[in-house]
C-alpha cells in the first residue's frame, strides 16, 4: 500500500510546477477580462452608499419573454437538439433573420447571405480569421470594444487605433482612416461598432457609406458590429445603405456581425451571425466546423419563433431603453459642472471625470470601495481613455440610475 503511495508524491515533487510550464505568448499578452478585476473591488465596498449598482456589463434589465422561455425549455428537452446541426446554422434562423434584416434595411437579404454563431464575439474572432493573418492589421477606433482588442491580440492581429474625439460624439473619421491605411499597407478590415460600445453613439448612415467606399477603393474589408442596432428609433432606420447596393456581397466586401442577447435577453445561450457575400462565407465555413462544429440548437430554434413572434415586444423594449437613456441624461445633468456626459446611447454613458479627480483607473477603483457603483474605466478600451468611465445603464432599473449622481458624489471625485 504505501510503494504506490511513494510513487505519487514523487512524481508531484519531480513534476514542474504549472506556473513554470510555457503558455502561449499571445495570450501572455492579451489583457485580463475587465469586468471580473472591476468586480473584485467591489469586494472591498462596506456598504455605507446603500446596495452595490453593478453597471459594468452590457447586459438587458428585464428578463426574457415567457413564451420565449417557454420554447427554449421545449427545445433543450427535444431529443432532435442534442445532435449536431447545421454548421452555419439552421436554416429557418437564418430565413428569419434574413426577412428581420431585409424589413429593418430596407434590402433584398437572403438566408444565403446569413451565418448563425455561437455568439457575437465568436462571430468577431471568427471573422477576423478569415480576414487577417498573422502579423497583419486591423483599424479600431478608440475607444474600443475591450474584447475585440482581446480576440486581435490572442491572433496575432495588429490592432491599429483610430483615435476618436469627444467633441466628434466620438464617430470616427474617415479621412484619418484614409491616412492610416496608406501608413500600414497590411492593413486588411476597418472595423466600426455603431450603436457603439463604449460611447453609444450611433454612426450616421452616410458616413459608413464613405467608410465603405474608402474599404472598397483600399481593397480592405469593412466589418459592422451592429449588436445595438434593435435600439435604434424608428426614425434611424434604414441605418446604412449598403445592402441596397447588390455589389456589398462581393466587391463591397462588407460583412456584418449581430447579436441575438440583448434584444431577446439571452446572454446565456450564446446566438450571434454573420452576414456575408459568399466568397466569404466559403472561407467562414472552415472557421465555422473548427471553432463551433454548430452553433446551440435549442436556442436556434426557440429564436426562428422570437424574430417575427416577438417583433411588439422587442419595440416595447426599445422604448423603455431609450426611456432609461433620457433618465440617465436627466439624472447627471445637475453634475455638469463638474461631470461631463460626453456620449450616450442605447446601452451606454461615456461620462468624463472632474478635472480634479485620478484618472479612470483609480477613480473606478474609489468609486467601488467607497460609494458601491461599479464602472469601467477608460483605459480598458483603448489609449487615450484615462479620463472617462463607461456606465452601462441598460441593465439599471430607473431607482437606480437615479442614484448615480449620490454615488459619484458619494467618492469625492469631483
């Protein structure tokens, strides 16, 4: 009994410790997920400003319809959705889709054009390995979506900032996209987030048609991020014009990423797209079998119904999101002599600190430990941020966005 024993401890004491062994160099470079570090102070918080405001995450404040539960849990107990399906998807997803992004563009899109994904960000890292090798580049404005800096990072993808001005509404500019593009001639894709996030702002349809032309006239691709756009007015859409133009499948060379969590409220269940001509979607389909064989089937099928069957209830939700966002503006306006709201949108407050206050880092930090409302500080989403925290207000019921402006007083910021 006691020989083998002997053996194990021995091989424990002989064995390498793990934090010895080698990693990945890309992802010893990649920076830690930002919204657990901005979570663990929050462990730190006495509680003396009242219940913690966790406005971290971009995440809905209302939970998933009923009748959308109820075919989830139908579907995930269906012998039919523990197979393997489709790997772009099931087809009546992406009919669905098609007809929803078709009716909201104002376009001809075809269930030909959609691939469905496990997710928004996986649909971004899989996009990006279709679109850029090793070495090569991609243009970010800045700020930027924290995770797509990440997934660049983990490809060995250069990230090349597209500074954006608050005195702009923080919409990038083509012409400095222009100029960046001749500086770095293995630059591949420009990628714009509109609704935005970090600011929320929403980029006006003509200047993405200009970002458009400019890809186009570069021979680089143009990737929309457009996870927000079901927040958008009525009056905003069609929010760009490219599908109208037939040639976006192939020499416009746009490709368009989506999510399905925040206008169905299902984070969880992880269900993304990618809209994309077909010499794309030929080399997507190698990314798609390797990095998620198929995307969650229960939840596709659940979400065929909710795209029409839900279409009242996502414009309700619509209002009430603009409703908390016209809250959020009322609420820190008697701040502004010292806060400044510099953007605002259908999730987020781009809010820039006191001229007194640290920069973003240690005011987030403050902000946790004295006053419990968890923001995320600027540098997260890029350089030049260190004066500006991100407040995802969406997720906040109206009681707590109008306890914002106590809490930021609350940590003496200003």
């Amino acid at each position: 009994m006691d020989a083998p024993r002997e053996r194990c401890e021995t091989t424990r004491m002989d064995a390498p410790a793990a934090a010895d062994l080698p990693l990945s160099p890309r992802i010893r470079a990649t920076g830690a997920p930002p919204i657990p570090a901005v979570r663990a102070w929050a462990a730190r918080y006495a509680g003396a400003a009242g219940p913690l405001l966790d406005l971290t995450q971009a995440v809905p404040g209302y939970p998933p319809h009923p009748d959308l539960l109820a075919r989830l849990a139908a579907a995930a107990g269906d012998r039919a959705s523990a197979g393997y399906g489709p790997i772009d998807g099931e087809p009546a997803l992406r009919e669905a889709l098609a007809a929803d992004i078709a009716r909201a563009y104002a376009a001809p899109v075809a269930a030909d054009d959609v691939a469905i994904t496990a997710g928004g960000n996986l649909a971004f890292t899989m996009a990006m390995t279709v679109l850029a090798g090793e070495g090569e580049a991609v243009l970010l404005p800045t700020p930027w979506y924290f995770n797509h800096r990440m997934a660049l990072s983990m490809l060995g993808i250069v990230a090349i900032p597209l500074p954006c001005r608050a005195e702009d509404g923080f919409v990038p500019d083509p012409d400095r996209a222009a100029a960046l593009l001749h500086e770095h001639p293995r630059l591949r894709a420009i990628v714009l987030v509109t609704p935005n996030n970090p600011t929320g702002a929403t980029y006006p349809p003509d200047l993405i048609a200009r970002f458009a032309a400019l890809c186009r006239d570069r021979r680089a691709w143009l990737v929309l991020d457009e996870t927000y756009r079901d927040f958008l007015p009525e009056e905003a859409l069609p929010p760009h014009p490219l599908f109208a133009d037939a040639g976006w499948r192939d020499a416009g060379g746009v490709v368009q990423l989506y999510s399905f969590s925040k206008a169905y409220c299902v984070p969880g269940h992880r269900v993304g797209a990618i809209l994309a001509g077909p010499a794309f979607r030929v080399a997507l389909m190698k990314a798609l079998d390797t990095m998620q064989i198929c995307a969650p089937r229960a939840a596709q099928s659940a979400l065929t119904w909710a795209v029409e069957g839900l279409r009242d209830w996502r414009a309700e939700n619509r209002t009430l999101m603009a409703e908390r966002a016209a809250a959020f503006r009322r609420a820190v306006a008697p701040l502004a002599g010292d806060w400044r709201l510099d953007a605002r949108g259908a999730y987020f407050a781009y809010l820039r600190l006191p001229e007194r206050a640290p920069d973003a880092l240690a005011a987030a930090e403050r902000l946790a430990v004295e006053a419990g409302l968890l923001a995320l500080p600027g540098p997260f989403f890029g350089p030049g941020q260190e004066r500006h925290l991100r407040l995802a207000f969406a997720n906040a019921g109206l009681d707590a966005i109008e306890a914002v402006p106590a809490r930021l007083r609350a940590a003496a910021l200003g």
